[in-house]
C-alpha cells in the first residue's frame, strides 16, 4: 500500500459521516439541505478526482513554500502529486530538510493539472538561471490547466515566460522584480489572473492551496479540508506584512532583504539606480 492509499483511506474514513459512501442512519445521512454561504450541496461534493500536479523542487528552496501547499494537495483524494527535480537525487532545502523527488524533468507527466513553484532565495536564483529548469517549466506551463507558485518561486515563472501579461504577486522583497518579466506586480496574499494562480511568501502557502483545493473541488471540500487541519491562525504579532510591521521592524528586514531584492531584479532585468 502506497502513502497515497494510506492518505486516502485515512482521509475518508474521517469525512464519511459527510459523504454519500457511507451507510446508517448517522453516519450515511447527507444533509438535504444546502448551505447558505454558497448553496452548495453536500452530496455534490467531487470528494474523488484525478489531479495531476507537480510541485518543482531545487536545492535551496524554502521548504515551507512547498510544504504549506502541498498539505492542502494531499487532501485531494485520488489526485496524484509528484516532487519534480532534475534527477531523483536528494534535494537539500535552505533549511537543511531533505527531499526525496519522484520524477525528474523527463519523467514527469505532461498533461498537468497544477504545474506549482516554490521560492526561496539564493536557491531561487540559481533555479531560475538554468536553462534546464526553465526548459522543463515552459513545456509543462504549456500544457497545464493551472500554472501556479508561492513566494519567490514567481520570479521562476517569469524567467520560464509564463507570467507576460498577468497579475502576479510573490514575497514583499522581490515583488516588484515581476515587472520585469512582463507580468503585473500585485500585492495581495493570493492573486489569480485566468489560470495564473500566485501566493505570496512563505505562510501564504498554505492560503494559495486551500484556495486550489476550492477551485478544484468546491467550498465544502475546502473548508472540511480546513478544519481537518484545524487551520484557525491566530499570531502572536502583528507584523506579517510591510502594512502591519512596525517601522523598525520594516526598516531592519528591507535592509536585511536588499541584497537579495538587487539580485532578483538584475534577474528580471530591471534597471538598478
């Protein structure tokens, strides 16, 4: 038996006093009537697909980037995910957690659901500077029904050419560098533009694929998804973005982050003063 399976099996045992596959007066009953947010059933719930995603990974990456998103994706039952590298060795994360990849660049299916990036920093730069990475993003960006990323792994998709022309967004410190790349620079925790789908850093991971797992399977399955994790965030501070940090707080991380910020601009191109 697969982790998939396990996943599965696990996953529906504990939505079945929801879905239509159960059976007895208390656990098989599917509510009649609907609810009132969105007037979606219960018993319309696809709680079975066939998704086919996959999530890029590089050496240097930010784990959290693709661990947020890929929590939601594993709650996609029947859906296939695959950790995509240039081969099957390990691959290393900034933070020293180590990733075992499931397909490399050739054996990856092209016709995809979700082609999906993470960001980082230095990694990230590195990545969107091979020529063999973006070769393998702008083939499947070609054929995937959502082109999609968290963080800085934006700035792969510009230099593959998949965001000319659409609203994106990605971490504050490299946000503006879009531009260069032809796309819209859009400051928002999740942007989508057609079938351009775009989180911000790091934490907004896990926002971007709770809204993917609503695109693919509705409200309910997304919010069933949601308690199940018991995603119910409640920081300790308020300083998670330039708008609510304090000034000293905001001062000392764009001057830690400059750097960083050049060398992702001089990656798209843009003029540096």
């Amino acid at each position: 038996m697969t982790d998939m399976d396990r996943r599965t099996i696990t996953l529906l045992a504990l939505l079945a006093p929801f879905t239509p596959l159960a059976s007895g007066p208390v656990m098989g009953q599917v509510p009649e009537h609907k609810l009132p947010d969105n007037g979606e059933e219960m018993s319309s719930v696809p709680w079975m697909g066939d998704e086919q995603i996959a999530m890029l990974i590089y050496p240097g990456m930010t784990v959290m980037d693709l661990i947020g998103p890929h929590c939601m994706f594993s709650a996609l039952m029947g859906a296939k995910i695959d950790l995509v590298a240039s081969s099957l060795d390990p691959v290393t994360s900034d933070a020293g957690v180590t990733l075992i990849p499931t397909a490399t660049f050739q054996s990856c299916p092209r016709d995809l659901t979700i082609l999906f990036t993470p960001g980082g920093t230095d990694g990230t730069l590195a990545a969107a500077s091979d020529s063999e990475t973006l070769a393998f993003l702008a083939d499947r960006g070609a054929w995937a029904k959502y082109i999609t990323s968290v963080c800085s792994g934006s700035l792969l998709l510009g230099a593959a050419g998949l965001l000319k022309g659409y609203r994106a967004t990605s971490h504050w410190s490299c946000r503006d560098a879009l531009a260069g790349f032809g796309a819209i620079p859009t400051d928002a925790r999740v942007v989508r533009d057609r079938n351009r789908i775009t989180g911000a850093g790091v934490t907004a991971g896990l926002d971007f694929g709770l809204s993917m797992v609503a695109e693919l399977r509705g409200r309910i399955y997304a919010e069933c998804t949601q308690l199940m994790g018991e995603y119910d965030p409640q920081p300790p501070f308020n300083a998670g973005s330039l708008r609510t940090a304090s000034a000293d707080v905001r001062t000392a991380m764009v001057e830690m982050a400059a750097d960083f910020t050049r060398k992702a601009e001089a990656l798209a191109g843009l003029q540096q003063n």
